[in-house]
C-alpha cells in the first residue's frame, strides 16, 4: 500500500523495516522511536509502507521495555503534539 492510503492514527512501517514504526498523522507522519516528523510532502505521499498489527508493535517496543499501553499513550501524545 501506499503511504497516501494510510489512515491517521494507524502505525506503518516503510521499507519492510518494523523497526522504525511510524504514526500517520492529519499532515505527515511521526517515526515513533525517534519522534521525527515528517510533514506530507508530495514525494512522501506514493512511499510503499505497511501496516503493522497490534501483536508486531507489541514486539518491537518490548525490546526497550515498553508495553502496549505505553505504545497506545505514546501514540496519543505524537498525535497531539505534531497535529
């Protein structure tokens, strides 16, 4: 799929990398880890990404000791911020 056809609020990830998961925001999208944004740019819109499910998020974010309610405040506080 293309970045364009996310819907905000749903976590992708770019490349087939799950590491870097980002958040799809009204205007852009925000790397999660990092807490980069990236504004919609024309070029950005046609990336090839994929959505990740709860379980992969799950997974990645375990690594740095997070759960999956940490994840979920996280994502509810990058979408304030950066919208």
């Amino acid at each position: 799929m293309k970045m364009d056809e996310v819907k905000t609020g749903e976590i992708f990830c770019m490349g087939g990398s799950k590491t870097y998961p980002k958040l799809k925001l009204d205007v852009g999208c925000v790397d999660i880890r990092d807490e980069i944004a990236r504004r919609d740019e024309a070029h950005t819109r046609s990336f090839d990404c994929e959505l990740m499910t709860e379980k992969e998020i799950e997974a990645e974010f375990k690594k740095y000791g997070m759960t999956i309610d940490d994840v979920k405040s996280l994502k509810r506080e990058l979408g304030i911020r950066f919208n």
